[in-house]
C-alpha cells in the first residue's frame, strides 16, 4: 500500500461507485417491490341470521358460539348446524350466505397496502361441507380476486351470484350471474349463467347443465327406492291394505300404488323423501312428475277431498319455522260427483307430465325449509303409476 497508494485509492473510489450504484437502484426497486406486494388483512363481519353459529379463529382455543355479530379474520373457520345460517360480508362488500350443515374457511381478505399498487384484491375461502351462496361485489377502483377451493375443485369467480355445494362425494357449482372458471384434475371448465357442473371425488368437471337442481335423491327409480322409505296404512283391523312398490313399464322404472279389497274401506300407500333442504336463497321451486292413473273406485277426491289415487304432498316450514304443507291430487272418474278441491283430473289409463311452476310465488306461507315429500294413494281400490319425480330449485 506505501509502494502504491494510488492505486488502492482508486479501489477504494471504485467498490464505493459500485456499492453507491448498487443502492441507487437497488432502493427504489425495493420500494417499488415493497408498494406493488405489501397488502393488508382485513377482517369480516360474521352476522348470525338463525341459531348459533360456531368459529374457531386461528390461534385461539376451541369453537366459540356466536348468536349475534362478530368480526373475523383470516385462517378463521365458520360452522353451521342444521339449525343455523349466518351472512359473511368483506370489505369490498362482497356477501357470503352460509346455509345449515356448512363449513367455511377464510384463507385470505386482503387488499393491496398502497393505492398505487396495480394488484388486485384478494378474497379466498376453502368449503368442506354444505352450501353457499357465493356473492362477489361489483368492482369499483380495483378489481377482486375471487377463489373457492373444494375438496374436489378450484373455483374463480367474476361479480355475480354463485351456489357451491359440497358433499363427500361431489362439489356443485351453479352460475345464477356472472362467470365461473371450475378446475380439477387438470381440466378446466368456463361455467356461463344458468349453467352448473358437477366435479366428482379424483374426476374433472362434468359437462355443462342447467343451473337447476334436483332436491329429490333418486327421483327416477334407477337405484330402486334408494332414498325412499314405503309406508302402507289400513283402516281397520284385518283389513288388506295398499302396496307401493316399483315395477318396469315401457322401458323405465316407475311406483306402483295398488290396492284390491273390501271396499268403502279408507287406505294409503305410498313413498316418502326426507329432504331437509334450506330453500331460502332459491328464486324458483318447480316440482315436476309423470303420472297415470288406471283406476280408483272412489270417484275424485273422496267425501273431504283428501282421498285421490295419486297425491304429491309437500311439508314444509316458513320463515318462522311454523309447519305448512300443500298437496295435490290426480283423479279420473268421479262418478260419486265429490269434491275435488286440490285435484286435477286426467284420463283413465294415460301418463299426464304434471308440472308446477313455482311453488315460492304459489304457496302462502311461503316454504322457507323444505321437510318431506311424499307420493301416496288414498281411497277405497285403486292403481297409479308414478315416475321421474323431481323438485328443482334455481
């Protein structure tokens, strides 16, 4: 360094040029990176709309039951039972309808730190059990990155009005509004309203339906009476009652509802479903069916009108939980000239397609919670024939 000092000075000048140039640009590019990245986590409002609602927030002890408002952040975990429902609402106002036998993760609420950041806002949610109703808001100064994960898929949503079920077997997906892009097992399906798919334990997505679904489990008898239970009653002591059983006509498999006794004697036979089906959130409840009739002998609707070989009866619940249930029947003779109030009737012999077109406007009370449905016989001697029942909601 005596025999050169010069040069050591020049080294020193240089590493200090480069170490000052380095940061020159180093720093800004670190405070730009820090500007785009840095978001903040926001919490959501967690409003209880029945029963209790229970959450486990993230590093915290077990479940806490909340009956009212709440608010909760990210990595928390919503449950409901068969009894309750709560509303999520995010900071970009976006909403999430949690129905009964749900369960909700919030994996991310975030927004970008900075107004200057071109990012997008980030809310993600992971369902494992029951049904939402996903619904993301209308972008105003930046957009939202929208994302459901499933066990059995990866969901993307734009603004609009989305329905998620999630079962063991399978996850739903239906667009009411807006668009939906569906992963799994590396297919990838672009989902338009009116329109849901169908994505299976370790398949891809189905192929596009319409957005309606089927309440009915089995309604057109491929399983046998898979998800039916049969119920035959008798009015008196001894006396042979009615049989509801399958059997297959014309290529498909349709309810008999058969009886041959004494008559002047009251019967009953027939198929129900235990539904248990939160219907709220739903715009239409269609209830469709192919009946036919081929014989009764106690004309129409019997002394009271309750008594028809055919009858499609609903219970179900209001918004105040009171219980309600509307029915109707099918008749073809009428020979006694009863009454006939909530009946229809056909023609001896020959299969009538019977559809309703929407129960949430017809019914008063209106159905908030559909209970059962039931198909039965009553009368005296009868034969029906009973197929493709279904109660769709939208």
């Amino acid at each position: 360094m005596r025999r050169d000092p010069q040069k050591v000075a020049w080294a020193i000048l240089l590493a200090s040029f480069f170490a000052f140039c380095t940061l020159a640009a180093s720093i800004p590019l670190t405070i730009r990176w820090w500007i785009i990245t840095a978001t903040t986590s926001h919490d959501a409002t967690l409003e209880v709309i029945s029963g209790t609602v229970l959450v486990r927030v993230r590093g915290m002890p077990p479940d806490v039951g909340v009956t009212s408002q709440r608010e909760i952040p990210e990595g928390s975990v919503i449950r409901t039972d068969a009894n309750s429902k709560a509303l999520l609402t995010f900071f970009d106002d976006s909403r999430v309808t949690i129905f009964p036998g749900s369960e909700v993760r919030l994996i991310k609420v975030r927004s970008p730190s900075f107004a200057l950041s071109p990012r997008s806002n980030e809310i993600a949610l992971e369902q494992n059990a029951g049904r939402i109703r996903v619904g993301p808001a209308l972008p105003t100064s930046r957009l939202t990155d929208w994302r459901v994960s499933t066990p059995h898929s990866q969901i993307s949503l734009s603004e609009g009005s989305y329905s998620v079920m999630v079962s063991n077997e399978a996850s739903e997906i239906a667009v009411r509004r807006g668009e939906a892009t569906v992963e799994a097992e590396g297919q990838t399906t672009i989902l338009p309203p009116g329109k849901r798919v169908v994505v299976a334990l370790g398949e891809g997505p189905s192929d596009l339906l319409p957005a309606a679904h089927n309440l009915i489990i089995n309604g057109d008898f491929s399983r046998g009476l898979s998800g039916w239970r049969t119920y035959p009653t008798q009015g008196q002591e001894g006396v042979e009652g009615g049989e509801a059983e399958l059997t297959t006509l014309e290529g498909r498999e349709v309810l008999r509802l058969y009886r041959r006794g004494e008559e002047g004697v009251h019967t009953e036979a027939g198929i129900i479903q235990e539904v248990d089906q939160d219907v709220s959130d739903y715009l239409s409840l269609q209830l469709r069916l192919d009946v036919r009739v081929n014989s009764h002998s106690l004309g129409g609707g019997g002394y009271l009108s309750s008594e028809y070989p055919v009858i499609v009866r609903i219970d179900y619940e209001d918004e105040y939980g009171s219980a309600a249930h509307w029915y109707h029947g099918f008749y073809c003779q009428n020979a006694q000239n009863n009454p006939t109030l909530n009946g229809e009737g056909i023609r001896c012999g020959v299969w009538y397609p019977y559809e309703e077109s929407n129960l949430l406007e017809i019914l008063e009370p209106s159905p908030f919670y559909i209970r059962s449905v039931q198909i039965y016989a009553s009368g005296w001697n009868y034969e029906s024939l009973v197929a493709e029942i279904g109660v769709l909601v939208e």
